[in-house]
C-alpha cells in the first residue's frame, strides 16, 4: 500500500519507538489488533480484540464469525446493535460493562463538553480499561481507543489511538490509526446502522471485575 502520506508508529510497544516522546501519552500497552473479513463484522473483531487484551479465558474459542453469530451481526448495512454488543459482555458474567445505553445524559449528550469526554476517555485508560466506539465512519463503524496523547491545554491539538478492525486508509494495515480527538468528538454519531436513540455518543467500556 502507498505510505506515502502517512507516518507509522509500533503502538503495540510504543516505549521501543524512537523519536517518539510518550510522556504525554496514556495508552493501553500490547493492545493486539485483528482486522475483520467483512464489511459488517467490525463490531465482533472489537470485541475480539477487547475480549484478547483482557485475556478472557475463553479467547482462544472465539473468532470473528463466531462472535458474530453470538451478537447477532447482520449484512451490511446494518451491523451490529449496540445492545447486542453490550449484552454480549455482560452475557459472559466476568466483566462490568458502562455503555451509553445507561449512561446519563444531558441535552441527548453523554458529554455535552469535550472536556467531559476527555476526562472519561483518560480516566479508563488508565486503569485499562479498553473503549468501544462506534462513529460516522463509513456511515456506521466501530473501533477500540487504546489510546489519548495529551498535548493540549485546550484539547485542540490532543490525538485519540485506536485499534480500528478495519484499517485500509493510512498506508499499513497493522490495525491502528491516530486522529484528532476534538474532531472525533463532534463526529461521534452514527448515520445509519444504530437505532435512533442510540447514535449519538455511542460507546462501550469493558471492565475486568475486581
């Protein structure tokens, strides 16, 4: 693939990088990543790629059809249903899971400021927690944020890191790509595969219990 406009970055074991200064980033380490085979399974290779971070006892028997059928994923256009996602996990009875299907809103919002979101973003990660998002992206897409590189007073210049399933734009598909995370912000609402009441600011946090 042509790289030519693109710079890449081993976020897997992002401290081994050179000419990188990590000392504002906060990110979830040797995250690994899976791209997915279809057009409609973005949402099961997330949970697959969330389910082999937290080192499931049960990864080595999921895969990504597998989890697709568990889900309920349908052809394309459609997808997977974010309660479909987040009743998966919680199906499984070993993680707490805080989706934007519960979470309290204001003015139809989860975060009605981007510091809020900041703030909800930094907060999980540094306790390892993995993020599902699900966004604009091709009409309807779901990633994993792994990680938010702080660079900012205002947030204006800070950078969201993501394990995204289907990474085919930025000149190498190792499965991770960085962007803007004021710009995520304002674009975080799906157009077409998400119910009504569930486009907007849809996430899911997944949790080891304690």
């Amino acid at each position: 693939m042509n790289n030519k406009y693109y710079h890449h970055y081993n976020f897997y074991d992002i401290e081994k990088e050179e000419n990188f200064d990590a000392s504002t980033l906060t990110i979830l380490k040797n995250f690994k990543t899976f791209q997915q085979t279809t057009e409609e399974t973005c949402g099961p290779v997330c949970a697959l790629m969330v389910l082999t971070y937290l080192k499931d006892k049960d990864v080595d028997g999921f895969t990504e059809i597998s989890l697709a059928k568990s889900i309920g994923t349908k052809k394309y256009p459609i997808g997977t249903k974010l309660k479909n996602l987040v009743d998966f996990f919680k199906s499984l009875g070993r993680y707490e899971v805080v989706s934007s299907i519960d979470y309290r809103r204001k003015n139809g919002l989860c975060f009605p400021e981007f510091e809020d979101f900041k703030s909800f973003i930094l907060e999980n990660l540094k306790q390892g927690n993995p993020i599902i998002v699900e966004n604009i992206d091709y009409g309807g897409h779901y990633r994993v944020i792994i990680g938010y590189d702080n660079l900012s007073s205002s947030g204006d210049e800070d950078i969201l890191i993501f394990a995204d399933p289907y990474d085919d734009t930025d000149g190498l598909r190792d499965g991770y790509n960085y962007f803007p995370a004021s710009r995520f912000y304002y674009m975080w609402f799906d157009d077409h595969c998400l119910e009504d009441e569930y486009k907007k600011q849809a996430f899911i946090v997944i949790k080891n219990k304690a």
